[in-house]
C-alpha cells in the first residue's frame, strides 16, 4: 500500500499532524487519525506517541497514555495485533476529514440568499395588487380599520370597485380581518369612503391625507416582509439544492449497486484448511479445501467487497491483502449490552445477531464438531457445515442490507443495532416503502424466518404500504388485511421486479 492509499481513497491532501494540532475539533482520538493518514500506513500507539512529541503536542509518554485512554480501536480506526489500522471507506473517517477541515463540505455551506430587498415606491404612488400580495398574504389585519383596508384595494385597482370584490380582494390574500358588507360608514361626512350611483366603492376627492396613511402601512408590511425574505435562502435554489443533493445520493446507490459482494467464512479460521465463498449477486457457492485455497485467493482478488466475521484477521490468515478494497465486518459492532442497573451484561455474538435478525435456531456449527470433521478427514460434511454456515451470514448480511440495522433478542431484548456493512445511500426496506406510497403500487415481502437458499421468494406475499395518522407511521399490509411487522420481513422487492 503506497503512502497515498489512504488519502487518495479519501480523496484528500496528505495532511500534517502539526497543521491540525490547534484546530478547534482536534482531539487526542482526532489527532490520531490525522498521525495515520499523515503515515498513510499502520502505526502502534508508541510511534503515534513519538510522533505527537515531535510535532510539540505532549511528551511520548503522557502522549501514549492519552491515546490508551481515548478508545483508539473504534471505527473508523481498528488494531491488528499492536498496529492500528485506517479504514479508508469508513463514513466515521470522512466526516472527521470534514470537521478538521481536511476536505471541503460535499454541499454548499449556505443556500446564497436572496438579493437585497428592491427600495420601495415614494409616498406619491399608487399601490400595486403586487405589493397588496406581498404585505397582506398570511398577514394579520385585525387592528386595521374597514376604511384603511379597503382604501389600500381601491387604490391598487384604480378605479371603484364592488364590495363584494373588495371583500373577496381581502379574503384571498388574509383570513385575518372582518371587512364585510355593508359598511354604514361609508358615504358619510368626512368618511374617506364614497358610495357612487352605481353602489360602488370609491375613493373621496379629498382623502388624500387619509390615502397616504393607508399607502404607508401598507409599505411597512411589504418592507417587513423583504427583511424577512432577505434572512432566508430562496425557496428555488433551496428546491435546486436539495435536487441536486438527491441526484448525487442516486448515483451513489448505483454506484454501490455495482460493487462485486463476497461472503467468506473458513475454518480454522486462524489457518484456514477449508472455506465457503458466496457470490452475492449471483447468489452463487463455491467451497475450498486444502489446496484449492489458492483459487479462493485468487478469486477474492476480483470482487469489491469482501465480507466475513472477523474479516480482517480471517483475509490476513489466508494470506489476502485487502489494499483499499472495502470490507464489510460481519461479527457484532456492539460486543455487550448492559441488562440491568446491576450491571448484569449480555455478550453480543454473531449467533445472537442471527437468530434476532432471520429466525434461525442454529445458525453457526460448533468449532469442536468442525474440527472432528477435518481431523478425520470428512470433506463432505466439513464442507456441508461452512456452506451452512456462509447461508446463515448471507441471510444476516442480507437483512442489514435490507434494514440498515440487525436485530437483537434475547429474553425481554428487542433492539436494533446498526448493520456497519450497509450504507445509508443503499435502497432500504424504507426507500422502497416511500416509493410505493408515491406511486401507489404494492410489494413482494419474505416474512418471518430467513428464505430458502434454493427458492428464497417461494413464501413472497404481496403488501401495500398504508400511511397512518398524520404521516409518522406506515404499515405493510397483505391481502388479508394483516398488518406484517417491518422487523420480521426478510426479503422486498417492487411487484414484477426480478431479484
């Protein structure tokens, strides 16, 4: 791996630990991540320490204490021994490259506002329907008199009007004001408001002075109104920015779409005597033992994506280097959970996150028995087991894809780990739902425990997705008028869609 491996995946400039060292978001765990990427390549704790001192940060020893202290083995970093790793695809790592300002923001900091507010007309001239649009819409006129209202419409249209279409000239622009029909006022002595032959509103001759008043507050509303629109981004280049964003996240779902994907598990699985590989988007197995290992090395040079429990320590024991390849942990993120205030815990296995997430009772065979199976030199049910096994961490990996997270249960237990394999551009059982509420279609759903490998769409059933009361909640409902648990559905996949 060149020096640049890293960075380059990242798409950033070699950074230097001392450039970092004083920046607002710069942590001991911060800075270590930028030690790494400075190196491009695994270091222990001890040359990271020796490298903060260096850089005038701390002397190694209390450098190194901090860094025991900070959790340094968390994504996006991960230890091989004493070397700590980076994973480059890790999306932990580019948001740290984005708050230590290494890489620019993917969109815009700010929407531009808009431009600044056009001057207002002089006391002189007339109202416009426009400016009567910008002041009155959504505005309250409770304390404005009848007379000013309806002098404001009068003037913006010119010319006498009905009442009944002044009021409704008021009405479409506020609900906020009880101008009605008649007004007994007007046409009175000095009333700024005449009744014409023809029962018509009109302005007085001499209402100027009262005219003006009614111009002005208008013009206060309308420049009231233009501050406020000034502080806020234009709804337009608003809508274009999340429009281009939503293009961006589509493109990268295809992107994603495309990688190669495969599944491998091999036992012993420090020195691997025999291994299963899935093909994940062909839905294809094939298994190795002894020396046809060398073919599984070679095989898995070609995909983009590699998974297993434990992937990293399981590729270095076949003797694989991943480079930048992506790499998707398949072993719980979460290792415990705590039970009670007690402080009773529960260790999270891979097993667990199995029988939780696809409803199998025995989803990994038992080391001891795999181990009789080689000692005695069974291929055929050495090779039956892994194959069984590599179906139970497809149906699991499946299912993160699906979900965004795997599910935890054990006793009272039901919750939700996030599945660190599936990216959130990816198509979730969420994506395809908002889908079909759009265009008003029905699913294909798997329910229950996870599918046959030969036929896994033989227990399909078709749902629609009904949005509940107030649009927070959505259900899939079947045929039967059954509601079907999101948490239970295996599988998904649009009406007539080939998976």
């Amino acid at each position: 791996m060149s020096s640049n491996d890293w960075c380059r995946t990242l798409g950033i400039e070699v950074p230097t630990l001392e450039a970092v060292a004083c920046h607002r978001e710069a942590n001991t765990y911060a800075l270590l991540l930028v030690a790494l990427l400075e190196r491009g390549a695994p270091m222990t704790l001890a040359a990271v320490a020796e490298r903060f001192e260096r850089a005038d940060l701390a002397p190694a020893p209390r450098a190194l204490l901090s860094l025991q202290r900070c959790k340094p083995a968390r994504p996006p970093v991960y230890r091989e021994g004493d070397l700590y790793h980076l994973d480059p695809h890790d999306e932990e790592l580019d948001l740290w490259a984005f708050r230590l300002d290494l890489r620019p923001p993917k969109q815009p900091a700010a929407v531009p506002v808009r431009a600044a507010p056009a001057p207002l007309p002089s006391p002189g001239t007339p109202l416009t329907d426009a400016e009567l649009d910008e002041a009155w819409t959504g505005a309250g006129l409770a304390s404005w008199s009848a007379q000013r209202v309806v002098l404001a419409v009068l003037d913006a249209a010119g010319e006498p009007r009905l009442p009944d279409d002044v009021v409704a000239a008021v009405a479409r622009r506020t609900s906020s004001h009880s101008l009605r029909v008649p007004q007994e006022q007007f046409g009175r002595a000095r009333s700024a408001i005449l009744l014409d032959e023809r029962g018509r509103w009109a302005i007085a001759p001499d209402a100027a002075a009262t005219l003006a008043s009614a111009r002005g507050a208008v013009r206060e509303l309308v420049a009231l109104a233009r501050r406020h629109a000034s502080r806020w981004p234009d709804a337009a280049k608003i809508a274009a920015s999340r429009a281009a964003f939503e293009e961006k996240r589509l493109a990268h779902r295809a992107e994603l779409a495309r990688l190669s994907r495969a599944i491998v598990v091999a036992f012993p699985p420090r020195a691997p005597e025999a291994a299963t590989l899935i093909d994940v988007g062909a839905r294809e197995m094939s298994s190795y033992v002894g020396a046809e290992l060398d073919l599984l090395r070679a095989r898995l040079a070609s995909y983009d994506v590699l998974a297993a429990v434990d992937v990293r320590a399981l590729l270095r024991a076949l003797g694989v280097d991943p480079g930048t390849r992506r790499l998707a942990e398949l072993g719980p993120a979460q290792k415990s959970m705590q039970l009670n205030r007690r402080g009773k815990t529960l260790k999270i296995t891979t097993a667990l996150l199995v029988q939780g997430s696809c409803g199998l009772a025995n989803p990994l065979g038992d080391p001891e028995k795999l181990a009789a199976y080689l000692a005695d030199g069974d291929r055929t049910k050495l090779v039956r087991r892994l194959e069984a096994d590599a179906k139970s961490l497809y149906a699991l990996h499946e299912y993160g894809r699906l979900h965004g997270t795997v599910r935890l249960r054990w006793g009272f237990l039901d919750e939700a780990i996030p599945a660190p394999w599936s990216h959130p551009d990816e198509e979730h059982l969420y994506d395809l739902e908002e889908e079909a509420l759009a265009t008003g279609t029905a699913l294909e759903v798997v329910v229950g425990a996870a599918p046959g490998w030969a036929e896994p769409w033989s227990r399909a059933r078709r749902v629609r997705v009904v949005r509940g009361e107030g649009g927070y909640r959505r259900w899939l409902v079947d045929d039967q008028e059954t509601v079907v648990p999101e948490e239970d559905v295996q599988r998904a996949r649009r009406v007539g869609e080939r998976a």
